[in-house]
C-alpha cells in the first residue's frame, strides 16, 4: 500500500482498490473517477466551510507582500535578465514534473486530480521545454527567465517571511556541452554575474545588499570547473566548498547578503542538474538553473522609504 509515512491515508482502503487507483487502472480513468468525487464533495460544502478555510488553510492565504511592490521587483529582474527569453507559465505542469526526473518527493508537491500538479519550482518546468527546444535545433542554445508564484506542500515555520506560497525569479541555460565543459563552465558563471547586476539595480531603487558573498560548491571531480567559475567573478568574495548535497550535478552555487536585520540570507541558489540527461534521453546535454527569493527579497531587503536617500 502506502508509504509508511502516509498509511493513515489509506487505512481501511482494500489493498486491490489501492493498487488499482495507484498502479492498475488507466490514468484516463483514475483522473475521472477523483474528479467525479471532488464534484460532488465541492456540491456538499457550505459558505461557512468556504470561510472557514479561507482563514485556515496556509495554501490560499494572501501574499503578505504588496503586488505593486512584487510587479516593479520583477520588472528590475527582467531588466538584468535581458539576454534571457521571459516566458510566463503556466500554473500547472505534469504530473511528477519535479519528483520524476529530480531527487524530490511528490508528497512536497501539490498534485491535482487532472494528472498535473502546481508548480513548486519553475526550473523543472523550464527543463522540460528546454528540452522540446533541443531536440527540434541540437545546435542551439536555449535560455529562459521567469518569475513565478510557487506553491509547496512541505511544512514551513510559522514565522513571517515564510510561506506556502512564495514568488521566485529564475534563469535556465541549456545546451550541448562544449570542449572541456566550457558551457557548464560559462552557464553557471554568467548566472552568477546576472544576479550580481540584478542586486546592484535593486539597490538603485530602495533595496541594500550589504556583505555579499558567493559560495561555490562542487564535488572532487568538478573542482577544476568551480575554480574557473570562481576567478571570473568580480564583486563579492568567493569561496569554494565540498558539495555534500546529491540534488546537484556536481556544481552548485549561493550567493548571501545581509538583510535589513542584519541577518545572513542564502538568497539566490544555482547550480548544474542533469535533468536534461533524463528528459531527451542525451547525456551530452547541459542545463543550468538558478534563483532567486523575489518574494523574500521584497521583504527582507527593502530600505524603509524614511531611510532612502532623496
């Protein structure tokens, strides 16, 4: 049946009906038969439910953040990210867009009941077309940016600034690997410098990065690549470290500031994913992707207006 960590779901469910609606029967007709008992649940509920959750439910709450202040945040990013081809997309993508090529679970994400689920990271999705781009021009180099409200089923502090729902920017580069991995090497660096100049126009319009800093991560085999990322950034301080964590392919990077309280924020992460080698089934493919907490730099980083220079 279940994982043990979700049994109580399917306690007292028949093990044959279970395994019919998880494994056996034709997506065409599990899709049908969830949609026709949220029908009829929806047909049950009354305005004071509706209300109720409304209050409630930490997936529908308002943004707590300004939209005036989120569209001219975006309209910076875009600015910086010029090179880039803006897409917007949609809010929903396949079904295990993220938990089928990436080392995630699909318990963090919102699955719906039409074979798709809400975006949680816009960066799975934009490997998914940047594969479709490859496969119809080999030759071609594909780059993508978007801002995107983000939607994540895992748990997240009750503290301000924090939320189920939250706004990212991101950047995606992908193409065939050059000679001596060049384009990895070249990708990931370009990233880092469109985010840089993506802070340096904030803080021309009412945001402070103060105390940035650039961490590369890599593991053993791709040191002499992190080492070349490194000595073309100009700026903040780089440092490089041993990547412990298996989500990426080798190279990671994360770059912090210092909030309006004076607190160390990783508030842009990066690196290089082998979700392309999966999804066109080529292992020479490279995609690089990378991104930044908007929503949280709305909030953490904004110079109060009695403070900014006239």
């Amino acid at each position: 049946m279940g994982n043990k960590d979700d049994s109580w779901a399917t306690a007292g469910f028949g093990e044959s009906a279970y395994a019919a609606l998880a494994r056996g029967m034709p997506a065409s007709e599990v899709w049908s038969l969830l949609l026709n008992a949220m029908r009829e649940r929806a047909e049950r509920r009354t305005p004071g439910a509706l209300a109720q959750q409304w209050e409630s439910d930490r997936f529908v709450q308002l943004s707590y953040i300004d939209q005036r202040t989120l569209l001219d945040l975006d309209s910076h990013l875009l600015a910086a990210a010029h090179e880039f081809e803006a897409v917007e997309l949609s809010p929903l993508a396949p079904l295990g867009t993220c938990s089928s090529v990436a080392l995630t679970t699909q318990n963090r994400v919102v699955s719906t009941v039409r074979g798709t689920e809400v975006v949680s990271d816009p960066t799975n999705v934009l490997a998914l077309e940047s594969a479709r781009r490859l496969r119809e021009d080999q030759a071609r180099i594909v780059r993508f940016c978007t801002s995107h409200r983000c939607v994540r089923a895992q748990e997240v502090p009750k503290i301000r600034g924090f939320a189920a729902h939250f706004r990212m920017f991101c950047l995606t580069s992908a193409a065939h690997e050059r000679k001596d991995q060049a384009f990895v090497t070249e990708a990931l660096t370009h990233h880092i410098r469109i985010h840089l100049l993506a802070l340096d126009r904030l803080e021309q319009h009412g945001y402070r990065f103060a105390n940035r800093r650039v961490r590369l991560l890599c593991i053993g085999k791709r040191e002499p690549l992190a080492k070349r990322v490194a000595d073309a950034i100009e700026g903040p301080p780089v440092s490089l470290e041993r990547l412990e964590q298996p989500y990426y392919d080798g190279l990671r990077f994360m770059i912090s500031a210092q909030s309006a309280t004076g607190d160390d924020i990783p508030l842009i992460d990066g690196g290089a994913f082998d979700w392309l080698h999966k999804l066109a089934t080529n292992h020479k493919l490279v995609f690089v992707a990378s991104a930044i907490g908007s929503q949280l730099a709305a909030y953490a980083y904004r110079v109060p207006k009695a403070e900014r220079a006239e």
